[in-house]
C-alpha cells in the first residue's frame, strides 16, 4: 500500500535524511560547511558514519513528494517499509 505523506521543500539542489535526534550534532557544521557537504554519508563530529546522507535532489530546487509503502508485519501490523521521493 502507497500513501503520500507530504512534499519536501528544497533549495540547494540536494536533499538530506536525517534522524531528528541527531540534529543537533548539526550544530558543529558552519552553514558554508553543511552547502557544501559532499553527497554520500555526514558522519557524526566524532568521525564516525551514519549521521545523515545527503544526495542530489532529481530536478534541482523545488516540491518534491513523498511515499510510504507500507508492509503488513503480522502482530506488528502494518510499518512502513520503504520511502519513495519522486526526483523528478
């Protein structure tokens, strides 16, 4: 099952997954620094990965819209199971 969950807002030509509770480890990024973060992996001020990832966003700046797909988990019930962001 799709279920469009809502639009992201971009003006830097990229996009950036994120856990909200990492979000203030943002805060050791100057602003120039987080323009210009390569696309890939952000790893976290210690060095380590798996802070963010950070990737071209299909057609530049602009609304793009989001999906869940949705699995059903049994007992679990219904999760979502992947995102889709439509780039283009």
């Amino acid at each position: 099952m799709r279920e469009h969950l809502g639009q992201v807002a971009v003006d830097s030509g990229r996009l950036m997954i994120i856990d909200p509770c990492y979000v203030k480890y943002l805060d050791s990024y100057t602003p120039s620094e987080l323009a210009t973060i390569d696309d890939g992996e952000v790893p976290f001020p210690l060095g380590h990965s798996g802070m963010a990832l950070v990737f071209p966003s299909g057609l530049g700046d602009g609304m793009y819209d989001v999906y869940a797909h949705y699995v059903d988990l049994g007992a679990w019930g219904k999760r979502i199971g992947k995102v889709e962001i439509v780039l283009i």
